[in-house]
C-alpha cells in the first residue's frame, strides 16, 4: 500500500510540475508578453549601443586633445598662446560710385537677394 501511494504521489507531483511549466510557457508565447520582452530587449541593447558610443567619443575627444597638443608643439603655436584678431574681409566696392561721393543725391536701398523683381 505504501508503494502505490508513493507513486501515486510522485506522479500527481509530476503532473503539477509538468502542467505548471506548460502554463508558463503558454503565456509567455502570447502576443503581449513576446511584445513585451522584444520592447525590453530593444531598450537594454540601445542603452549598450549608448554607453558605447559615449565612450568612443570620450575616447576620440581625449585623442584629439593629445593630438593637437602634439601638433602645436611641432609647429610652435603652443608657444605664444595668443592669437591674432580675425581679419574681417570686405566686399569689393567701387568708392567712385555716386552713392559714396559726400553730397550726392543718390538714393541708398538696402539689397534684398530674396525679393521677386
């Protein structure tokens, strides 16, 4: 008698374990949960993608410092640290033209490439 409640036992433990694991799996075969772990899956491999990519830009920045402190030492800029000022380049005018000329009469209109003619 013990013998066979001790199978009996042991095949309704089975059959409780079996019947569980298949639920579970069932659900999450449904459109909900596959959307869900996908989404989630997404998200942590952008959150990789990023972390990556900020660290090759650190790297990068880190290496074009180093890079131009080189190259400032071999062409001799580092030296004098200060610049000079922008030069600031002027459209060819022609000063002859009336509207230059002190006392003329020539009537002055701000130039509007975009206005139909």
């Amino acid at each position: 008698m013990f013998r066979r409640t001790f199978w009996f036992s042991t095949g309704v433990a089975a059959g409780v374990w079996a019947t569980t694991k298949v639920n579970r799996k069932l659900k999450q075969l449904t459109p909900e949960s596959l959307a869900r772990t996908a989404g989630n899956k997404a998200i942590e491999a952008g959150h990789r993608l990023k972390d990556r990519a900020v660290g090759f830009a650190l790297d990068v920045r880190d290496n074009m410092a180093v890079r131009e402190a080189e190259l400032g030492d071999a062409l001799g800029i580092n030296e004098n640290p200060e610049l000079p000022a922008p030069r600031r380049h002027t459209a060819i005018e022609n000063r002859n033209h009336p509207k230059y000329v002190e006392g003329s009469a020539y009537q002055t209109y701000p130039y509007n490439r975009n206005e139909d003619h």
